[in-house]
C-alpha cells in the first residue's frame, strides 16, 4: 500500500499540480482522460458484476459534460445529463439483444459517477480565484487521506466500514481527520481569505467528502468483487482508484463555494 501510495504520487502528482496552476487546455485534457479512463474501468468493474456501461453509450456525455464545464456553461450540465439519462435509460429498449435494462442504469450512473464529478474539477479552478479552492481541496485531500493511512497502518484496531472496505479503520479516520481539518481550516482562512467560522464548513465538507468518495469507490469494487479499478499503473490500480477521494471533493467545494460563500462564475 504505501509502494502505491508513492507511486500514485510520483505519476499523478505532479500532473494535478501543473493542471491547477495553469488550469486552461492542461486542465481540460486532464479531465478529458479520467473521463475516458474511468468510463472504460468503470464498465469492466460492472462487468464482472453482470452489468455492463458501454463506452460508446458513455464517453461522449461525460466529455460533453467537460466540454461544458471548459466553456464556462454549467448551466449546459443538467441538460447534458438529461438527455444522457434519457439515451441511456432507452438504449435497452432499443437495442434488446445488445443491453438489459441494468445495464442503462449502470450507463446512466456512469455518466453522473465519472463525467458530473470529475467536470467539477474544471469549474472549480475556472472561479474567481479558483487557483486558492482548487489547491485547497487538493492539499487537503492528499493530507487527510495520507494521515488516515498512516494513522491507520499505526494503531487501527476497529473497522470503520469492514463490509465495504475492510481496510478502513476507525483510528485511520480520526487520524485524517486531526491532520487534515486544521490543514484544510489554516488554508482556506489565510490562502482564500474566508472567515474562520466558513473555513471551519468548508474544513468539514472536505475531509467527509474524501472520506465518503473513497468508500464509495470501495462499494464499487467489493461489488464488482475486485481489488483495483483498473491497471494504469500496473499492481497499483486504475484512475478511479487514484481520483476516488477528489472525485467526491471537488464538486462538495465548489458548490459549497457557490451555495454558501455565494462565490458566482
């Protein structure tokens, strides 16, 4: 685990770091690829659970959801998903012999699992000021999910969720949580400049979104009965695995930006 840890680091890292410094075409690449890659991962875990999320069913809405979000129109996202929903929940009907009616719900959760979330990483780094969220929700995932796993590796004892991810323990979570909500809380009220009181929301929507998106991303393949959702890097996982946490914190962010701080973009 931690030879996977480094290595996700070493490859990922500082990718993430230059997509949000520079943001503009880097950034949309970059999601352009975990759409793509995660889309592909996601319909061979549903595979091995009897379901399938064609590609060619699912890659072209979650790219038109980045398109969206590169233009700056996240007004276009429900409408996108709305048609991706209403493709996908008749392409079974359509084509019978091809897909059953699962496989339009795994389609349609695919497009919202992969392509919604991960959009979100554009329209955070696109706000005003988006430089300082977006390395905040960054920052502060990497701090609390690597504390919670050393916390854990150290002195866990309990499971926190042993039916979804065994792995999980509960010492792991309250390590995470002493290392990351000051993190997260010191970043957003010096870095950001929001009061100490919205740096303590956002510190929380944090840390319980990591917590939630990794554990998410665990249901998906104990489900699915595998150990990693992909191979991209070979015996460390997939792209889901490696953006599980994120996928989850940076929508969490930036709405609770737009919602609460009433930051507009």
């Amino acid at each position: 685990m931690l030879a996977t840890r480094v290595a996700s680091a070493l490859v990922f890292g500082p990718v993430l770091i230059a997509a949000g410094y520079f943001g503009g075409p880097l950034m949309w690449l970059l999601v352009a690829a975990v759409i793509v890659l995660g889309l592909l991962e996601l319909d061979r875990l549903f595979a091995h659970a009897g379901r399938r999320a064609p590609p060619l069913l699912t890659v072209p809405f979650g790219l038109a959801m980045a398109a969206a979000a590169a233009a700056r129109r996240p007004d276009l996202l429900p409408p996108v998903f709305t048609l991706a929903l209403l493709v996908t929940a008749s392409a079974p009907a359509v084509a019978p012999a091809r897909l059953k009616a699962a496989d339009g719900v795994a389609s349609a959760f695919g497009v919202a699992y992969v392509g919604w979330l991960a959009s979100h990483f554009i329209l955070l780094r696109d706000l005003p000021g988006g430089v300082a969220p977006f390395f905040v929700a960054l920052i502060g995932t990497w701090v609390f999910d690597s504390a919670s796993y050393f916390a854990g590796r150290a002195f866990g004892r309990r499971k926190l969720v042993p039916a979804t991810s065994p792995g999980k323990t509960v010492e792991g979570l309250v390590g995470g949580l002493f290392a990351g909500l000051p993190v997260v809380w010191w970043l957003a009220f010096w870095w950001m400049g929001v009061g100490p009181d919205d740096a303590a929301v956002l510190a929380a929507v944090v840390v319980g979104a990591a917590q939630l998106g990794d554990l998410a991303e665990s249901a998906l393949k104990r489900g699915a009965g595998q150990k990693d959702s992909g191979t991209l890097i070979p015996g460390h996982g997939g792209v889901l695995d490696r953006f599980d946490s994120l996928l989850w914190v940076m929508p969490a962010v930036y709405h609770v930006l737009r919602a609460w701080l009433g930051v507009s973009g």
